[in-house]
C-alpha cells in the first residue's frame, strides 16, 4: 500500500504489532502483558483490544508480520534450485544477524510453542512442514540437475538444515561474542553441499 | 545416597522438584505458579518456600536435577575420544526420545533464557561453553589418536553439533509423529565422523 493510503488506523495497528513483537521477544507470549503493550502505544487496554480482541489474536498478526519480512526478503524463490537455494539461505542468517529481535521472536515463540495449549503451536508446526517440503524440492530440483547425487535422502538433509538454523541461533543469543551464526552456518552449507555433490 | 537414610525432608525436595520440573515444562519458568506446584505437592505455598525460598531457587534446583541424570547417563565420560565419544552422543539422543517431558524442559527453558532478565541465562551459557570445551577435546583427542583428519576446523564442528541436537528436539517435540529425531541426529553424525575421517 502506497504510503498516501495509509490511513491512521493502519498506521496503529503497524505500531501495536512492532511493540508486541518487542514484548513477546523479550518476555516470551505467555507472560507479555496486554496492558502493558497498550501502554507503550499510548493507548488504555479497551483501545488497543478495539484493534486486536486477545492476546492470542495479537500473537497471530505478529508471525504473519513476521513471515511477510522473511517472505520479502528471503522469497522462498521458486526460481531458485540445488546449491543456489541453499547458498540464499546462508545469506538469509548473515542477514538475521542484523535483526536479533526478529530472531529471539522467533526463538522464544517456537519452543514456547512446545508448552501445553500454545496458540502459536499450529503456525509452529505449519511453518516447519512448509519449509521442509520447500527444501525437499529444492534439493530434488537440485539432483534433477545433476548437482546433486541422487541417492542423497532428501528429507533428512532438509530437517538437518533447519536444524542446525535454529540450533545455531540459539546458540548466538546467548553468546553472541563467541558464536559466529552466520560463519557456523555458511560452513556447514558448504561442507554439506560438497558431501552431496 | 542410601535409601534407608532418605529423610522424609529429602523426600519432599525430590517431590517438588519433580512437580516443578513438569510445571517448568509444562508452560514455561515465567509462567509456572509456586501456588500450583505447592497445591500438587499437597502443600501450602509457605510450605513450598521452607524448602525453596523462591522460584528461581526452585528452577536452579531443577536445572542441577537435569544435569545429575545427564550427568549419571551420559556421564561425559573423560575416557571416550573422538569416534566413540560422538557414538556415545548419539546413544544419548536415542535415550532422550524416552524421555521427552526433560527434552521439554530443556528446550523451554534454554529458549526462554535468551529473554531479558532470566533467571537461568547463566546456567545455560555456562553449559554450552563447558559443552564446547568438551566437544572440541573430543575431537582434539580424534585428531591425536589419527581419527580425524588434523585440519579440521574443531571449535565450528563442536558447536554445530549442539546446534543440530537442539534443532531435532525442537521440531520432534513439536511434531513427534513426522520427526525421528534419533535416526536424523545418527546420520548427521555418521556423515560428519565420514568427512572428517
């Protein structure tokens, strides 16, 4: 939407949704408080529940905020195949490295998610099955081109690739002084492609 | 400790640590109430805090629990170099898939020790950097013993095999049905000791 059209509601809800993505990232959903992310908006609790009815809604619009960041930048490019898609996905982590809150969102809302009754679980689990299905055919286009061998097992390697994204990631939260994601990931990438090839 | 010397005080520790333990796992440190452990233990809350005088006491107890039976199974035995040490790692893998409700436990609270203030953050760091140190003897010492090949690059193989073990409980926690999280942590590593060899 051109910025001309953006009307003053929009540009609210835009403003609640950046400060519950801050809020869930840095105390997890469960205890983020609803009134306290109306307060950083400068809105009573009925205000912002106008714009957002529950906590659970509010938690939706954030992942699809945030899935429409990494759909823009990272494009799960259909046009990508084999070595090129992964080698995007190294340039995926040297970019998350610039956006740490988008990353502890991620980190903290998906193992939260393994907790009883968790009402990102569903976007969790759907997240994870969309990806590995996006990078079993990418490795399949992959051996299609004879890039890769055939007889790699194509599931496996896509689960490990996330893997060891989120693994790492973790990793770099708590430490980031000594872990080094994006050099950790891109040589795992390598080492994995050149094992495949 | 010998059971004839078990106190009944030691007794209601271990019980509320273990009901703790599922609480913590169950929905998170921050989320967890002291007055439903108690309630489970059959105590008042002021009760509860004659043993642990707050949450966070509680959760340090739990976390020092933890790693007793990792300890005890997995034993960091200094005996086992290169090869046979990540054999060893694999076995543990296949010996977390009983026990999923400390899986849980663990990948909740090691990912909500990443938001501000937490209670555990240094536990976890410290444990990933004694994991490290550990990992990178291991192989230091399949180096020595002409295991692995001496130009590998140790520190990054150390930590991206935590990575990868972190990343399989994650999605095999949340989808235990499409996950086999033993058989992709063993070909991870069977392909890892192939290339390094």
């Amino acid at each position: 939407m051109t910025p001309q059209r953006r009307t003053r509601g929009e540009a609210r809800r835009e403003q609640i949704i950046d400060e519950a993505l801050k809020a869930f990232a840095d105390n997890g959903y469960r205890s983020a408080s609803i009134a306290e992310i109306a307060e950083r908006c400068g809105l009573s609790q009925p205000g912002l529940l106008h714009y957002f009815p529950n906590k659970a809604a509010l938690l939706a619009a954030v992942l699809e905020y945030r899935d429409r960041l990494d759909y823009d930048r990272f494009g799960f490019d259909r046009n990508l195949r084999g070595k090129a898609a992964l080698q995007k996905m190294v340039q995926l982590v040297e970019h998350n490295e610039h956006v740490p809150g988008l990353v502890q969102l991620f980190t903290v809302v998906t193992s939260e998610a393994v907790t009883v009754d968790h009402p990102a679980r569903d976007w969790v689990v759907n997240r994870y099955r969309l990806l590995q299905a996006y990078l079993v055919k990418v490795l399949e286009d992959g051996i299609a081109d004879g890039e890769f061998r055939p007889d790699i097992n194509t599931a496996a390697h896509a689960r490990q690739i996330f893997a060891m994204m989120d693994g790492l990631q973790l990793q770099w939260l708590l430490d980031p002084e000594h872990v080094d994601m994006p050099a950790l990931f891109r040589t795992y990438i390598d080492e994995l492609i050149a094992s495949i090839s």
